[in-house]
C-alpha cells in the first residue's frame, strides 16, 4: 500500500512541475530561481523512484566560478552527497537543461554530453555519472548571458540511481578583460635582435622584467631609445608596445628562444616564443626591380650557415651551386641577377640553411617593374641639399619660390623658402608650439597665393599651421581639426573661397578650414558603411571648377568632390590596387591618375566613362603625383624605387625615369613647366629641379581646359557597374552629398648618382622584416612612429 501510496503522490507531484522530465536536469534560471517548463525527453518520465529519492536525498554541488563574463564561461560543477537508488538500480544517464529563457541563445557544444531535440544535454560517460561515494563533476559551458543571477539545479533520477535537487548560484556580469602579452615583431639590426611586444589591459601599476630562455635577458628593454631593465604599461587602459633589446650573437637567425616577460606586481608570468632571423646589413639594391644587378649581405647567421636561394616562391635567381657562406662576423654576401621577365608584384623569398635545417624567410618586399633611366639626356637636373625630413613642396605663384615642409622626429620641423634656380633655402619657419611647448610637427603643404598663407597639416596634431608666405618668420598659427581629422595629412587650397581641405589619412573624412579666419568650420565624410573610403590620401584641386580629386589609401576607390556645389561626391573603382596614394587629374582629358605604392604603377581613370584606361608601371613605390599641363606631363616620385618617373599623358607612356636618390616623397609643378622634387633620404635630404628641356611645350592654356570634352566615346555617361562586370573599368557612382559631419645649398650638376645608402635601422631584409613565430613566418610592417 505504501509504495502505491507513494506512486499516487509522485504522478501528483510530477504534474505540478510538467515537463522537467525523467532526467536528471540541471536548469539555468534567471532572476526568482522558478524552474521554468520544458518538454520532457522522450520515453521519460518522473516515477516513483525518482519522487522518493527526491524527497530523501539531500545531495549539494558547487560551482568553481561564482560570477562569469557576459560572453559566457566554463563552470566546472562539482556534486557531492548522492545517495544509492533505494532499489540498487545503478545509474546510466543524467542531463543537463540550460533554461536560455527563450532569447534564441545558441546551446554550445558541450564535451561531458550531447544535446537531443528537445534542449536537453544527455551524459551517459561513466566518467561523469557519481561514484560509489556519490561524487560526480562535469563542466558546463554557459552561454552569453545578460546581466543578472542564475540557479544552478539538478533534477530528475529516471536514468537510474537516485533523485535529487541541490542548488547553486552564480552572477553575470561585464568582466574585466584578461592582462594579455604577445608577440608583435622580430626586427635585426647590427646582429642586434629587437623582439617588439604587445600588451592589452595590463594593470596600471605593472612592473614588467624579461628573461630570455630562463636566463636574465642579455640585453634590455628599451623606452624613447634608452635602455632600462624595468618597464610599465603605455596608458592607463594599460596598453603596451615595446622591445627588448638583445646583444649581438643573442639570437642568431634558425635559433629557438622563449621571451618570458614577468610582471612583479602580481606575479604574472607571459612566455612568448620566437624564431631569430636574418638581418640585411647592406644591399646594392635601392629596390628589386626587373633586371637589376646587386649584391645583399646578410647579418645575424649563425657562422657557417648558408644563404642558398633568393626569389619568388618556384624561382631562384641565384647560379647553379651558388651560396654565399656566414663567417665569424655572422655576414653573408651574394650577388645575383633579378631576371628582366620576373613576375611584378610577387614577394620574394630567401632560402638560408643552418646546421641540418633548410629554412627561409620573406624579404619584405615584392618585384618591382624595370627602373633603369629612361631619356636622362632630355632632362636636365640639378639637386642640393635641403633640411632633413623634408616632406612634400608647393610652389608660390606670385614670386616664384617654393615653399617645402620638414619634419624630423625629435629634432626640427618648420617649412622652408627655396629659390627656383639655385635650390637655396632662403628663410625658414619656425615651429607652431602645443599649450605645453612642444612641437607641432607639420608634413603636407598647400597655399593661398593672393591671401599669402602657407597651409601645412598638422599630422599629429589634427590640423593645421599657418604660416606667413611673405615672411616665414613670424610667428605660425596652429589651428586644431575636428576629432575627425585623424593623422591630417594632405591640403588643398582653394583660393576662391579661401578654404583649405586637409584629408585624414586614418579615416574617411577631410577637414574644412576657412582661411581667412583661421577656424575650423566643417568635415566631409566619404564612402558609406557598405562601401567605405578609408584612408583619405594625395590631393589634386581644380582651381576652376572648385572639383577636389583624392584616392582612398585601402578601399580600392577614387573620389571627386565638388566643393562648390554641396561637396556632391562622384567615386571611381580602381580595381586591385595596393595603397594607393598620389593623385593628379588631366582637365583636358578628363583622366584621373592614381598612383599605388603595392603595385608600383599608375591607374589611368576616364572620369566620364568611368573605364580604368591603363595600368602603367613606374619605379617602385609610386607614391606622388603632379600633372604638368605645359609638356602634358605626368610625375611620379617613386619612393622605394629611388627614381621620378614622367608619363606622357597622351600616348600614356613612360617616357622619363630619372635618378632621385634614396625615397623620393614628392613632386611639383611650377607655371614654366619645370618640375621639382624632394627626397627624404636618411640623410642629406635632397631638393631637385627637372627641366624636360628635350621636350616640346604642348601646352593650350584656357581653350584646351574650358572645351570641355571628353576623348573618344566619353561623351555619354556611362551606366554605373559593380567591379564584376568589367574587371578592366571603373566604376563611377555617383552618390549626391557627402557626409557633413636656414643653411644655404650649393646646387649640384646632374651628373654621377646619387647614393643611396643603407635600410632604415631596425629593419629586416631591405625595408620589411620576418619572424618565425608559433611556427609561422611574420612579415613585419615599418610603424611611422614607435616607442623605443
């Protein structure tokens, strides 16, 4: 009677709480801690057994975390207390029920179990189920949750063994995020290894010492270049980006290490593991261009070891038996060949072995298109030296001088006045100051000829300096961008409305300066959520159409501002192009240049039709352009290619490449058809004028720019496309508004090269670097600016 007794309460009971099933359930509930209802396993059901064993045993668990992240955790839940089943019926499954409280939360995946159709999480492992000592544990993955307390609560016994329900509690809540240390980069130097570390939301009071492979480091880290052996977090957020130094034969090139960074404030320990790398200490190469010849010696090799392959991946490009063996002073030197027909764009590799261990790493940088001198007798050059750091150039219309930017970090920054002929630097200005007196360094350069103002960005200061342009003395106006203008980089002045538009190299927006009250006064913001503009590059304004043309440094994209009619902005697809930087447009044509760092070439867009016309390979590095409509010219200062490349804007041909010395950076045009440029060289920095003189004037002043017509079929507008549909043309969409929101130089002749000497120091084989992490390689990019 009894146990039918008993039957009858458990069926009453088991109907009061329909649907926890037979199981043996564990439910998540938000809040009150109520069971909510489910639906019962199928074939399961609370019986007798399970009622009876639910009210005699008084089994507990706990839980290993009592508060967890919004992002979800693992718990590891721990029973104990669980009593036989009455009967002796041993127990051959439980589950496990995570109550999400219908907000479409995806269950994980869970390792003690697997879930069935109706949200239940059966285990069945016998290495889960309680022991003989009624001891169990499993870990549950939780989901993301919303803020609030949850119950832990098992139920059910129908699996066998008896019944039971412990509770537990825990709380969701934002988390702070884990300390965290990585490895960023290996940089080589002088058989001197930089390992460079990265740190999030280290506590603000760290106290950070390195070791390497256990041993205390043979070396230091280092802060704004000097050594110390202890170091803290950059910010209060608790970022970090520094290197540890080592000595040189630290860390030959194939050798294995583990950086282990201890922070004393608590103890915490971060083991980063490396693989050392060579270095390149000198190379004939300014860069590897098609049908160069050279040599690179090699640093940091472990003595012995041998350089035995340089190219693309499938090609080697040294002799038959050719290698080039590491000597006591860790240095490898080979010459080699880069073939004329080497494919243009792909990396190039180099193979080195060291003991039994055949590895390789990547040079850093790609094959770039034949850069030998074209037409050098039709052009002549002369070239003295300028203030180092010098940046970008503009020319003054009304007295004939340039004025040029410089910055070098740490040390001087200021525009200076060079005369056209004999490249003297005739006056300089001095530096706009912060509240706190430092520098304002400035970089991109335009004017405003009648207003007499020279307009220099204002890079990490988000703005611009004003500078007098008939006397750079006086002191500069620095007038600060919205928070929008990150990293200010180029300016255009129109002289019109007296406005100048300075671009933000980080983001999508340029910055509305009104120069005649010095003021900061509107934002254009470019591209769209769907099709953004990052990177707001070189400018090129049209003075008599008020038209502001720019590039997008990553979204493959030009644009043309109409700043006298609502900044309406027209884009251009440009295809794969990799960093395009520089722009100029031809008026009579109608034809928009673009040149693109990655691809050492220059775009050729049909601003009408929207058709990419042509792809046309420059030195490498293509970086700044200026159209020159007196010869129909167009310039391009190619940085890594040490060479300013001149394009006939007719026939689209190259039809100049001249010697610029080490990292050409810019290049104008003055009214005479003479062209400038400057170098930013490591040192001795270098003002140049090229004269085309072998070259005709074409130049038909205003009928040429004011007949407004295309070339060709240009006269229709085209329908815009997407890049599918023609992979040779660009896309023209327009989208209506954009968004609102002083040491004088001797000029020298032109004859004899130039040097160009040297990789900037800390970087890894001829300007880019490699490192072998976690058995991966790492091509390291050059930063503009890093601690240490």
């Amino acid at each position: 009677m009894s146990k039918n007794t008993t039957q009858n309460r458990t069926v009453r009971r088991s109907a009061a709480i329909t649907g926890a099933g037979a199981l043996l359930a564990l439910t998540l509930t938000a809040g009150g801690g109520l069971i909510a209802n489910a639906a019962p396993v199928s074939g399961a059901s609370f019986g007798p057994a399970a009622a009876a064993a639910e009210v005699a045993a008084t089994p507990q668990i706990t839980l290993d975390k009592t508060s967890v992240g919004l992002d979800g955790a693992t718990i590891h839940v721990t029973g104990t207390g669980v009593a036989p089943d009455p009967e002796g019926n041993p127990r051959q499954w439980f589950a496990v029920k995570l109550l999400t409280g219908g907000t479409g939360v995806v269950l994980p995946n869970q390792e003690a179990g697997t879930w069935d159709a109706s949200g239940f999480l059966k285990i069945s492992d016998a290495k889960y189920l309680p022991d003989a000592n009624g001891n169990f544990a499993f870990d549950l993955v939780v989901p993301s949750l919303k803020a609030g307390s949850y119950t832990v609560q098992i139920l059910g016994g129908n699996g066998g063994g008896s019944s039971m329900n412990p509770k537990a509690t825990f709380t969701a809540e934002p988390q702070a995020a884990e300390a965290t240390m990585y490895l960023d980069e290996v940089l080589v130097a002088d058989n001197k290894v930089s390992v460079w570390v990265f740190g999030k939301k280290l506590p603000k009071d760290s106290k950070l010492t390195a070791q390497l492979d256990g041993k205390k480091v043979p070396g230091t880290w280092m802060l704004n270049s000097k050594p110390t052996d202890v170091i803290g977090p950059d910010n209060d957020a608790g970022d970090f980006n520094h290197r540890v130094l080592l000595d040189a034969g630290a860390a030959l090139a194939g050798s294995e290490h583990v950086l282990t960074i201890t922070n004393s404030l608590d103890n915490s320990t971060y083991d980063i593991p490396f693989t050392a790398v060579p270095s390149t200490v000198d190379s004939s190469f300014n860069t590897p261009s098609q049908g160069a010849q050279g040599d690179i010696t090699f640093g940091n090799l472990p003595q012995g070891a041998k350089v035995t392959g340089i190219g693309p991946d499938g090609a080697n490009w040294l002799g038959t038996d050719q290698a080039a063996v590491a000597g006591a002073d860790n240095r490898a030197k080979i010459s080699f060949t880069i073939p004329a027909d080497a494919p243009v764009g792909q990396d190039i590799r180099v193979a080195y072995r060291v003991g039994e261990k055949n590895l390789s790493v990547d040079l850093g940088q790609k094959v770039t298109p034949n850069n030998a001198e074209i037409n050098a007798d039709k052009f002549t050059v002369t070239h003295a030296t300028g203030p180092q750091g010098l940046y970008q150039l503009v020319d003054d219309k009304k007295t004939g001088s340039l004025f040029a930017t410089f910055t070098q970090w740490g040390k001087q920054t200021g525009v200076a006045k060079i005369d056209p002929k004999t490249l003297a630097v005739l006056q300089t200005g001095p530096a706009a100051k912060t509240a706190e007196g430092a520098d304002i360094q400035v970089f991109g350069i335009g004017i405003d000829n009648s207003a007499r103002k020279v307009v220099a960005s204002a890079t990490s200061g988000n703005g611009i300096v004003v500078y007098d342009a008939d006397d750079l003395t006086k002191a500069p106006v620095y007038v600060q961008g919205g928070p929008e203008l990150k990293h200010a980089r180029d300016v255009a002045v129109d002289e019109t409305s007296h406005k100048a538009y300075v671009g933000s190299s980080l983001s999508n927006t340029i910055g509305v300066f009104d120069l005649n009250e010095n003021k900061y006064v509107d934002t254009i913001a470019l591209g769209t959520e769907e099709e953004p503009f990052t990177g707001v590059m070189s400018f090129d304004f049209d003075e008599a159409t008020g038209d502001l043309y720019t590039t997008s440094l990553s979204g493959g994209r030009a644009a043309k501002v109409e700043t006298r009619n609502g900044n309406k902005a027209t884009y251009y697809q440009l295809g794969e192009l990799s960093s395009a930087s520089g722009t100029a447009f031809d008026p009579v044509k109608k034809q928009l240049f673009i040149a693109a760092q990655g691809n050492s070439d220059v775009t050729v867009v049909d601003t009408v039709s929207g058709k990419v016309v042509k792809s046309i390979p420059t030195g490498g590095g293509a970086l700044n352009l200026f159209f020159d409509p007196v010869h129909r010219f167009v310039y391009s200062a190619n940085r890594t290619g040490g060479t300013v490349s001149v394009i006939d804007a007719d026939s689209l041909e190259r039809v100049g490449n001249l010697d610029a010395g080490q990292y050409p950076n810019d290049v104008t045009v003055t009214p005479d058809g003479v062209a400038y440029a400057v170098n930013k060289a490591d040192e001795n920095n270098q003002i140049f004028r090229i004269d085309p003189t072998g070259f005709p004037v074409k130049k038909d002043d205003d009928k040429e720019h004011d007949n407004g017509a295309g070339t060709g079929d240009n006269d229709t507008k085209p329908e815009a496309k997407t890049p599918a549909d023609d992979t040779n043309h660009a896309d023209l969409n327009q989208v209506g508004n954009a968004g609102d929101n002083s040491n004088a130089a001797q000029a020298n002749g032109s004859e004899g090269k130039l040097a160009r000497t040297g990789l900037d120091e800390g970087l890894l084989i001829a300007g880019g670097a490699a490192v072998i992490a976690a058995g991966a390689i790492l091509v390291a990019q050059r930063r503009l600016r890093r601690h240490g």
